[in-house]
C-alpha cells in the first residue's frame, strides 16, 4: 500500500524536501528552541522534518507515529520513533523542550486530547509548534468523499459550507478557524506566543509555470501577516507551557 492509498484515513506525509519544507523549517527555527534541545515529532510521517532537524540542529530528536510502516521508515534517519497514538503518548510529563505537530492534529481522533498530551509532556518553558489546515483556505487539500467514493486532491470550496454539509463530504480529515484551533487549548497552562495564517510552498506550480508560479508564490507570502492572511493554507500557531 502506498502512502496515497492511505491519504483519505491519514493523509501524504511530506515525501520529498523542496523550498516549501525548508521554509517551514525556518519558521520552526524562528519559533522554537532546536538547538541542543530535546525535540518530539508529534506524528512522524516518513521522518523528513525529523531528519532533517537531527541533522542539523539536535540528535536529541524522538518522534512517533500510529502508522506501523511509516515509522519504520522514519527510524532509518531517527532511530528513536515509535508507534503511538497522538492520545496516549508514551513519555514522561514535562520531558521536552520543543514538539513539533505538522498537519498532523487534523486526522487524529480526539484533537483536543492529542493536545492535551503534548502540553503534558512539555517542559515549562517549552513551546509547541503546530501547522494545521485552515478552515478558510479556498480548497479542501484532503480529497473528499462523493457516495461513498474517496476523491483524491485539491476540491474548491467544501470547506465554506456549513459544518453539516462540509462534513458530509470531508468526515475524513478537520480544518480550523482560528478561534477553534486556539480553543483546543482551554484549560492548559499555555499562551499564546504567535498565531498567524501561512501560504503553501506551491513547489509544483514553480514547477509547471517557472517565473509565473514564483511571482504567485511570492505575492502570497508578501501579504503573510495582514488581513489577507485570512485564507491562508494553514495556521502556524506557537504555544508556550507556562507551568
């Protein structure tokens, strides 16, 4: 089975490392403590941030995933991953510096308790950094289902539609708006350190339209950070342990 036949129930871990994934690294970098930190990957995929961050900034890098054949895959760059469920994770309170959630959180089945195991297992002082979907962005990135068929790809629009509908057609996968992202938090002792909406890499519209693609690309990260951020392909929300 390949990692497109499981896109519907888990989604595409990232396969390959282009600009987009190295920008996402910075922002991580920018945002949280790597170096010479104690780092958890909260849903490992094939272990491409992970690797990356261990090569780079830290060996100190453990990571886990509920898929069997992905994390063995991940323990070929990070030995130290795991199969594990995002509501259960198997490590000490206040153990890591920094947690790394990677378009993970929306294909859990109980976000708000993977949440609340993140927050135990950082240290005070220690930040979360999680990319998720944003419910504003113009297409749903995660297929849809159309009676009983999975479809695989980018769909306009679904995610506009009320919850009854929209999750009618996307029951497989979430998508957050801002204040229901932030509210997974309540009751955790967390604030908040930054909270904004984020373009894509769009490595394969570059690819496609060369020049074109790039001014598209780079238009969209120049209003990174205005109101126009508001349809954004994800949130990168940083949360900090307070206690």
């Amino acid at each position: 089975m390949t990692h497109y036949d499981r896109a519907a129930e888990r989604g595409v871990p990232s396969l390959v490392w282009r600009a987009g994934q190295e920008r996402r690294l910075h922002m991580i970098a920018q945002w949280t403590r790597l170096q010479d930190a104690k780092v958890l990957i909260a849903g490992v995929g094939i272990g491409t941030y992970a690797a990356q961050i261990r090569h780079r900034y830290t060996p100190d890098v453990e990571a886990f995933d509920i898929e069997a054949e992905r994390v063995a895959e991940a323990r070929v760059e990070t030995p130290h991953s795991l199969i594990a469920a995002a509501e259960a994770l198997p490590y000490l309170d206040n153990y890591f510096d920094t947690i790394l959630s990677h378009e993970v959180l929306e294909h859990v089945l109980d976000d708000r308790k993977s949440i609340q195991e993140m927050v135990r297992v950082l240290k005070p002082g220690g930040r979360v950094i999680i990319f998720v979907p944003n419910r504003w962005y113009p297409f749903e990135t995660h297929g849809h289902y159309w009676k009983g068929e999975y479809h695989f790809g980018n769909t306009p629009l679904i995610n506009y539609l009320p919850d009854v509908l929209r999750n009618r057609l996307a029951p497989h996968v979430r998508a957050y708006t801002a204040h229901g992202l932030r509210g997974l938090f309540d009751g955790c002792p967390v604030k908040v350190v930054n909270h904004q909406r984020i373009y894509g890499g769009y490595d394969n519209i570059i690819a496609r339209l060369g020049t074109t693609g790039r001014v598209i690309r780079d238009t969209l990260y120049h209003i990174e950070g205005t109101p126009l951020d508001l349809f954004g392909l994800s949130h990168l929300l940083i949360m900090e342990k307070t206690t």
